[in-house]
C-alpha cells in the first residue's frame, strides 16, 4: 500500500489549491482530517477544499463544536455549525468524560469584584459605555495588577519545586487574557512599573497582533496571524519595546517584522513549555489550541462565553504531575453565568459539580 501523511495547516491547503487547479491530488482518494475543527471550518476555504477534492472522507476534532445556540449570524447561513460542515457527528467525548478518565484537570475559579456599577442607568447602551471606561481606567488596572503580584506566588505554587526536562524549576507559570491591545498595552506598562518599584523579578511578556485581535468576540477566539504591518504604529512601536525588553531578559533578537515576529511566537511557545515565562500577557493568542503542561493559571479581564470561554480554560488543566491538581482561573470581570451555561453547553447540566473543583 502506497499511501502518505501530510501534516499542514488548512491556509497552506487553501494556497496550494488556488496555484494548482486541476493538479491530479484531487481525484486521487484522500482522507482529509482537521483538528480544532470549529476554528476556520465556515469560510471560504472549508468550500474551496471540499469543491477541489472529488473523492475524499471528512473528519472533524472539537473539544468545543459549533451548535446552534453558540453560532455566528454573519456568513454562509448553510456554514455555521460544526455539523453542517463535517456532517453528522460520529463519536462524542466531553470534558467530563475526560475529567472522569483523569486526562484533563478540573478547574477552580475565583471571581474577584473589580467594578462599582453607577445606579441609576437605563439605557444599555449607556450601560455598556460605562462599563468599557471603567474596565479601561488607570485606578482599576493599577489595582488588578496589584492583586496578580500579591497573589502570584500562592496561584502559580512558586515556593514548591519539581523537575521538569531534567532541570528543577519552582511552580508553575500563567497566561493574562485581556480584553483589547491598547488594554494590554497599560497592564504590560503597569506590571513593569509596579515590579520596578518593587524590586521584584518576574519573567513577564506579551504578544498580540492584528490579525488575531481585529475583533473581540466573546465566543470565539481567531486564528492567531502575523500581519502587523496592518497594526497601528502606536500598537506596533509598543510592541517592538516589549520585544526589546523579551530580548534583553533572553539574549534573543526578535523584532514586529514577518519573519522575526514568526519566530519571536515560537520562542515564547516554547518558554511557556519550558517554564522560563512566569506570566504572558494576551489578548486572543495562546487562548487556543496551545498546550503547556506547565501553564496552571489563567487570569482574565476580557469578556467570554460558549466555546471560547472552554477553549481558553482548557489552556490551564493539562496534567503535568501530582502537585498540580487544576486549572486555575482568576476572573476579574463576572463571567459565573457564561462558565456555567458554557459547561452545560460542553459537557452537561449537571456537570458544573465535576468540572469545578
């Protein structure tokens, strides 16, 4: 039998069948698999792909379909479910089947209160100004990062050491999810300024860029893209600062230009992996499809529900050894109602138990 594994990524597969229609693959029998299946799957290259391909089997992998209930408005109205795009579902496995088998952790969630609503207001949409500005002022983000610092060393179990690729390494590390760059960009400036005056010695970074961060939607996380020619220069000049510092605390040379911003993603995959970031701070990247045993805590000042509220939890609960029981998440915007209707929605109505611990 004469057959072959090729490994790529569905942009790739997009770019070969727009330079070579008509190439003899296509009528060949193929079976094409897709992993992370509810991300890319409701485009224009899911139809290029299955109209190219004349005599194939399609097969799709999702902690997190797409149903109904948790689909987009926008698009192909016959392209918005995991369903309608990979057909009938097969076979189901949910988070609380892996909880149960022990391949995934529990998660424990603390919410802490950040905002004092003002009274009073009716209009939502007044509502929802108000609330943004309050997110986004100086006063609230110096006291988050404040509580992060104080808090670190407990969430992140640094006075309790371990081996790890043969090196011995204290604790775990963390992601900060937050709600928009500019928002990133003031907690990257306060944690600086707040670790400066301390004389406190964090291993801290961030990443972003357009691509992965032109939208904010609450249920979904975008494919994370390397285009920041596309951002604007304030974001990109800050971001070529915060790459500069990475590079000093690492003895690197990275930069926000295509190649080098490429490899600059995959250094801080790997030193996520490795252990050497304590705290990485994003917007959407690193909250999907990424896995690090070493990652034990996500906090999150970012709005989110359905599948990526699951998604981005699930960053934090892949087993690595005995001292680390669960995921954890430290929420500072009240997200109880989304993480509980996205665990029925993912695993089931009573699974709220199991899941948490």
């Amino acid at each position: 039998m004469n057959a072959r594994i090729i490994i790529t990524t569905i942009q790739k597969l997009d770019i070969f069948i727009s330079k070579n229609k008509g190439h003899s693959v296509f009528k060949q029998r193929m079976v094409l698999i897709f992993d992370e299946c509810h991300r890319s799957q409701f485009g224009d290259m899911h139809i290029k792909i299955v109209n190219a391909f004349k005599n194939y089997h399609l097969f799709g992998f999702t902690g997190t379909p797409i149903f109904t209930v948790n689909s987009g408005i926008g698009g192909n109205p016959l392209l918005r479910t995991t369903e309608q795009a990979f057909g009938e579902k097969l076979h189901t496995y949910t988070i609380v089947n892996a909880i149960n088998d022990g391949n995934v952790l529990p998660f424990r969630i603390d919410y802490v209160n950040t905002v004092q609503m003002t009274d009073g207001i009716e209009d939502s949409q007044i509502r929802a100004i108000d609330i943004e500005r309050a997110m986004g002022a100086p006063e609230r983000i110096r006291e988050i990062v404040s509580y992060i610092l104080d808090h670190f060393d407990q969430k992140i179990k640094r006075n309790i050491f371990y081996t790890l690729k043969g090196m011995r390494v204290a604790g775990f590390n963390s992601l900060f999810a937050v709600a928009s760059i500019p928002i990133a960009m003031k907690y990257y400036t306060e944690f600086q300024r707040q670790l400066s005056s301390s004389g406190r010695s964090l291993a801290l970074a961030t990443i972003f860029s357009f691509s992965a961060n032109e939208d904010d939607p609450a249920d979904n996380l975008p494919d994370e893209g390397f285009e920041n020619d596309k951002l604007d220069k304030t974001s990109r000049d800050f971001l070529e600062v915060a790459i500069a510092d990475y590079n000093k605390r690492f003895h690197v040379n990275y930069d926000t230009s295509a190649d080098k911003f490429q490899n600059y993603y995959k250094d801080i995959s790997q030193r996520l992996k490795n252990r050497e970031i304590d705290l990485l701070i994003v917007v959407n990247m690193f909250l999907t499809g990424f896995d690090a045993t070493t990652l034990n805590t996500l906090w999150i000042d970012k709005n989110l529900k359905q599948h990526g509220l699951i998604q981005a939890f699930s960053r934090t609960n892949r087993i690595l050894n005995a001292i680390k029981a669960f995921g954890n998440i430290i929420c500072f915007r009240d997200l109880k109602q989304a993480t509980d209707d996205a665990i029925a929605l993912f695993g089931d109505k009573e699974a709220g138990g199991l899941v948490l611990a």
